[in-house]
C-alpha cells in the first residue's frame, strides 16, 4: 500500500470512529436470539453486571428484573444523581440507546462501554435481558403500520 493510499485508509477509519461515537441508529432488529445474547452479555457487560435472579450489584447494578423497570431503582445500588431521579421505563427502545451511548439517554451517567453497533447484536442482549425480567413492556406498534382507516370520509 502507498503512503497516499494508507493516508486514505487513515482518514476513513478515523472519520468512521468519529460518525460512530456519535450517531445513535434507532434500529430495533426484530427477533432477538437471547441464547446469542448471553454470550454478549457475558463478553460485554458481565465486567460489571450480573442478571440472575440470584444475582447482586457490582460496579454495575443487578439486571434482574431491569427490562420493563423504571431506571434507576435497583436497591442497593449507588446510582449517579442523574440515572436515580430518572423516571422512564427500560422499554427496548431506551435499552436499543443506551448499549450505543448512555449519556445520549441520560447526562451525566457513569457507564461507560464500547458501543454496542450491530443492531442485531443490540436486539439479542435486550431479549437476553427480557428473558430476565417478569416485567412486560407494551410492544411499540410497528412504524409502518398506519392507525386503521378512518371510515371513508363521504364525498359530496
Ligand atoms: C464498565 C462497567 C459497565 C459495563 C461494561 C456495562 N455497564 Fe451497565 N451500568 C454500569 C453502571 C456503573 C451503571 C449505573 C450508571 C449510573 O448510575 O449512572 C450501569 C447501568 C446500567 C443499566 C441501568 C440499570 C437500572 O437499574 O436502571 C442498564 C440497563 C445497563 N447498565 C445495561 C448494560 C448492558 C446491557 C451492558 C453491556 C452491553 C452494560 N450495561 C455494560 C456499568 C457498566
């Protein structure tokens, strides 16, 4: 490889990891496979999370129970000011966010991880963490899915 060509290749990764620490894709890949999430979330999160139902708080708060939760309420644990005072659900929607950039969901946060970029691979650690939770969160409804017709508006 020439010099102009590896300058090239220099720019392109760097400006691709810029775009990357930034964009946060809304993504929602349908069908997470949580056997393939465990193994994410073994490699990813369980540094400083652990999500048995036997399970405790570590650096990270217990994830037992956290899908379909308000954010911020594992007792025990010692949240930043920010996550505490939260009061949205962990939906899949949140959770699709937060694996990308906490900080984007809430200011302030002391997670701190590699993004999590493939959206399947955000699919299947939150149907991991479904599988862990008794919690349901309405399904959001589908984007393309229009309200039903309204009935036909008479023509006169
Ligand atoms: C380096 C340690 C670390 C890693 C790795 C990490 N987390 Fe966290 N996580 C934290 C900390 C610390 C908090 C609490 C943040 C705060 O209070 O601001 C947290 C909070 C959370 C919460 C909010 C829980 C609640 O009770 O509201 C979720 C959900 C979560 N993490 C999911 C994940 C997932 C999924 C992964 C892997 C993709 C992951 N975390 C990787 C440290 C980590």
């Amino acid at each position: 490889m020439g010099p102009k060509a590896y300058a090239a290749v220099l720019i392109f990764a760097l400006s691709a990891g810029a775009a990357q620490a930034q964009a946060i894709d809304p993504t929602l890949a349908p069908g997470g496979d949580p056997a393939h999430g465990e193994q994410l979330f073994k490699q990813r999160c369980s540094t400083c999370h652990q999500a048995d139902k036997t399970g405790k708080n570590g650096v990270g708060p217990l994830l037992y129970g956290a899908y379909g939760r308000m954010a911020g309420k594992e007792p025990g644990f010692t949240y930043s000011d920010n996550l505490k005072a939260a009061t949205f659900t962990w939906t899949p929607e949140k959770l699709n966010q937060w694996v990308q950039k906490p900080a984007s969901l809430v200011p302030g946060v002391k997670m701190f991880l590699p993004p999590v970029t493939a959206p399947k691979d955000r699919a299947d650690i939150i149907a991991y963490l479904k599988t862990h939770s008794t919690n349901v969160v309405a399904e959001a409804p589908p984007a393309a899915k229009k309200p039903a017709k309204k009935a036909a508006t008479k023509k006169s």
